[in-house]
C-alpha cells in the first residue's frame, strides 16, 4: 500500500465502524477513562473473547475498584470473579501483583509511562501502550495480533512480530492516528479482515490493500 494512502484507509474504517460495538478496554475507556481499570481489563482481555473479559471485568470491579482494595483480595476471591478468562490463575497472580506494586512503589496510582507501566511484573508493551492511549490519552501505538495482521496485510509494514510492528508504525504513521489505530483496527479485523478468510468483498479499503498473505477471501 502507497504510504499516503494511511490517511484514506483509517477514514475509511472508521466511517465504516461509526455503529459498530467498540473493543471492551476502548469501550470502557470511553465511559470512564479510568487508567486502573483499563490496566486491569487490559490484562483479563488476553487471549479472552470480549463478551468474557467484559462481565469478568464487571464482576471483579464489584468486589474492588481501587489498587488498594483488590490487592487486599485474596487470589481464589480474584479467580472466582474472573473465570473464566483465559489463564484466570495466573491472571489472578498477576492483578494481586500488580495492585501491590502500584500501592508500595506509586502511591496507588497507576504509571503514565510505557516504560514505568513496562517495570510492573506481567505487564508487556501491548498492555502498557493501551493504558497510555486509552487511560491517559497520550501517544503510544498498541499493537495485538488485529494490528499486526492488518497492518502487513494492507502491505504498511513488513514485520515478523506485533514488536517489530510497533517500532514500525511509530516510524512512518502519522501521530495523529496513533491513539485510534488499536481500537479501529480490533473492530475492523473482527468484523471484516478476519485472520482466516477475509470479507474483502464488503471492504471498504479494498483497493488500497496488497492483501498480503491473503489466500481464501469471501
């Protein structure tokens, strides 16, 4: 895909998402832009269908809101709330962990840093650049396997891993769609650029696509 076409394609998605349901973490940024619960969701939403992160989510919020308050959870009252994500346990693990961290090293506040977000233990870049779009509303590009899917599939970038992805995009996409790509380019890729059989027929950015990797399309 010509480089000058980004602008095109994002205006595109976007025009064709405007009745769409948003990603549950973009969702819940958009009621509340509290960064703890966006870290927390974030991490129940790996590898975990959203319709299961978002009432896991519901019902952990209910029993503690607060880093203070979850950490004084125990792990099975955590596992209980959050089953049945995937890897609930070491999800369980990991939030505990996690809402220690923020209570004895930042006052019980979440980081507005990727590379302070990026120290919390179990935390990685795609959960870090999230907190920093979505909770903070700063620059960070979040990349998951939609992104880095659709982003090689469009012939943007040529990457090997959603990693190399992000260094990628920083260096040619325009800051301006950076906080927007994550959430466009979920919806987009579960509602038309599937992984497995692409809708390149209801596409709109279909003709600005190298369909890379592209086999079997509908």
């Amino acid at each position: 895909m010509d480089d000058n076409g980004i602008s095109t394609v994002i205006h595109r998605i976007r025009k064709a998402l405007e009745h769409e349901k948003l990603p549950i973490v973009s969702d819940l940024a958009e009621k509340e832009r509290d960064p703890f619960k966006i870290l927390i969701s974030t991490i129940l939403s790996l590898r975990t269908k959203d319709e299961v992160t978002e009432s896991a989510s519901r019902r952990l919020f209910e029993l503690a809101s607060l880093p203070e308050d979850m950490a004084r959870l125990s792990e099975h009252d955590i596992i209980d709330a959050i089953y049945p994500v995937g890897f609930y346990r070491n999800k369980a693990k990991t939030i505990r962990n996690v809402c220690r961290e923020l209570v004895e090293n930042h006052g019980s506040s979440v980081p507005d840093t990727i590379e302070e977000l990026l120290k919390l233990k179990g935390v990685g870049r795609k959960t870090a650049n999230l907190v920093v779009t979505l909770g903070y509303k700063s620059p960070g590009i979040c990349v998951d396997t939609h992104v880095h899917r659709i982003s090689n599939r469009l012939g943007y970038v040529k990457t090997k891993t959603p990693d190399e992805t992000e260094f990628a995009l920083r260096d040619k996409l325009p800051p301006r769609y950076w906080i927007d790509y994550n959430t466009l380019l979920v919806a987009f890729g579960r509602m038309i650029c599937k992984p497995v059989s692409p809708l390149c027929s209801r596409c709109p950015v279909r003709e600005y696509c190298d369909r890379v990797g592209v086999g079997r399309s509908r």
